[in-house]
C-alpha cells in the first residue's frame, strides 16, 4: 500500500488474543508493509524506549492471574531481537507503561496498583484505596495510566476507580492528587507541548477536563464533553492524543465509534468535529507522518486517516489482526 512520502518508521501492534502478538509493518518511502508476527498470549500495552521495546503480558505465568512484563531489542532495522523472561508486575491485569529516568513504570488495573521497575529488576508498588460514584466501574481502585510528567520531576498515576490524578515522586512516594469530577472516571492523559496544560480522558463520563501544570501540582481548570449533545447511546472514551504542533487534541469514543477533534488554543478547547471511524470501540490510536492509525477492541482492524488538522480522511485500506489495542511507532 503507498502512503502520501514518509520517513522510514517502524509500527508495532499489540493484538490482545490468546493467538496474537505484535505485528511489525514498516513503512518505507511511503509504502507499508507487513515485516513480522511475534507469537506473544494477550499483549496488553507496548513500549519503546531506549532501543527496547517493553511488553505487558495480562496473564503469563503458569498458576498466576499477575500480569507480566519483558522487552525485546530493537535492532536497526526495527525487529524485535533477544526478548528477556518475563517477570511479574505484582497486580492483576496490566494495562500501560512507560520509562522515566531508566525505570519502567506500569499499573495493575485490578489490583490498583502502580509498579516500577529499575535496571536490576527490582519491584516496588504503590497500592491505591478507595472508590468511586459509579457502582460497577469504580467499585475500587482502577490505574489505567502512568507517565512522567512534562517536565520530568515527577509522575502521574491515573486512576479510573477513584477519579484521581495521582502525583508520585521517582520512587513512588506519593506528592499529592488532582480529583476529576465525581463519576468520570478518569483513563489516560496527554499534554500541551509547552507543557503548561494536561488534557485527561474521562472514559465513563466521556468528557476531558483540562488541568494545569506547575512543578509537580496538577490544577483542574474546566471539563467540555466528547461526545455530540444530540447522542444518547452508551459510549466511553479511550485514548487521548495532541498534535505535534499543539493545534488540535483528539480524543477517541467507543459507542459512539469516533474520534473528537477539538481546536486547541493556550489550554482551550473548542468546535470539536466528530469522524466516524470503520471500526467498534476504538481502543487506540497514534498519529505518525500525517497518519492516523486507529485500533479497535471488538473488530479485528486498524482504519488508516490522512491527519489534516481537525479533518479526517478514512484511507481505503485496512490492516486485519485479532482484538488490536495499542500502536507504537519508531522512527529507523
């Protein structure tokens, strides 16, 4: 399949089946191609960073509901080379991750719980406690999400049980809390590229609220919904994203089976255009080169778009794996 003209980049899939893995496509002088299947039991989340490429594995030790995490090399030309055993992340169903000052960092969504991990393998978790409004979803505490924050001096822990924004130091010694409101259920983040405003993606309520940010304080600023007024159907948002040039925030619904395309300006959101999307309950989705690459929980598809602003163009082309739910991309 040729693309509009891209640098090399490498894009990696993680299909959340008992027979997926990861898929490697890699897209070259504006062609995509499939590369390579790497045979893995229900991925949950990957991450590259550091020439590594990180997995969670949900459940894959024999006996054991805790979840896994290992890494691969990622040799020059993007494969996925000498994958480590896997070692346990202390909780139940692990679902993201991310590096920060040479640790990884990831949270047990049934456990509630936040995890690190050093160079030498050593473990420490932060346990939340508490619950929320909602009586099914948030009957305890849920992490969905963890990430340095924008300037690196601390972490973010977001927790869909209790509609809290944790704040942890490197060694997870927690600094404080940014409460969304009541019920929303609070999923994943994003940030402004000048790393004053942070934008979290409220999956039960399916709104964003808009924090600000100074030194390792998070303060809540406003909520817009992202759904249209006029839709009365059940839909919950997943994931979150900025533009590169800090011009537009996307926002993806599952139910309503789009992505909402706000016009961003100094940490306001406004005219949101809503592009329906091919695919039920879109999970994930990056944007790479003008790209958007979409992926989606109850089909077994990820839907290309020509990124131009707020407007989305469904390319005529689809990539077909089982249950995918998360996209990376490295550049070669």
């Amino acid at each position: 399949m040729t693309l509009r003209p891209h640098s090399e980049l490498n894009l990696y899939f993680a299909a959340c089946a008992p027979d997926g893995g990861i898929y490697h496509y890699r897209s070259h002088s504006g062609r995509l191609e499939f590369v390579k299947k790497y045979q893995l039991d229900r991925p949950m989340y990957l991450c590259a960073a550091g020439g590594h490429m990180y997995v969670l594995l949900r459940e894959p030790f024999e006996g054991s509901t805790d979840s896994g995490l290992f890494d691969y090399k990622i040799a020059a030309d993007g494969s996925l080379i000498n994958p480590t055993e896997p070692i346990s992340t202390g909780g139940r169903c692990a679902c993201h991750l991310s590096m920060s000052r040479g640790r990884i960092y990831a949270t047990n969504y049934l456990s509630g719980s936040v995890v690190s991990v050093d160079s030498d393998k050593n473990v420490r978790l932060a346990t939340h406690s508490g619950k929320g409004s909602h009586p099914t979803r948030q009957e305890a505490p849920h992490t969905h999400f963890v990430r340095e924050s924008p300037d690196g001096k601390c972490l973010f822990a977001v927790d869909l049980g209790v509609d809290k924004i944790y704040i942890y130091d490197h060694e997870l010694n927690c600094l404080g809390a940014a409460a969304v409101p009541s019920g929303a259920g609070c999923r994943h983040l994003d940030y402004s590229p000048d790393g004053r405003y942070v934008f979290c993606a409220n999956e039960l309520a399916s709104t964003v609220t808009v924090l600000r940010y100074t030194d390792c304080q998070l303060e809540p600023l406003y909520t817009v919904p992202a759904l249209p007024a006029d839709y009365t159907g059940e839909s919950t948002c997943a994931a979150i994203r900025v533009s590169s040039d800090g011009k537009t925030l996307y926002v993806s619904n599952r139910g309503h089976d789009s992505v909402c395309a706000y016009k961003l300006c100094d940490g306001i959101l406004s005219d949101p255009v809503w592009t329906k999307i091919g695919g039920v309950s879109p999970r994930d989705f990056i944007i790479a080169d003008g790209i958007m690459y979409v992926t989606y929980e109850k089909t077994n598809n990820v839907t290309l778009f020509n990124v131009a602003g707020r407007e989305l163009t469904k390319l005529d082309y689809e990539l077909e794996m089982p249950n995918p739910l998360c996209v990376v991309y490295t550049y070669a």
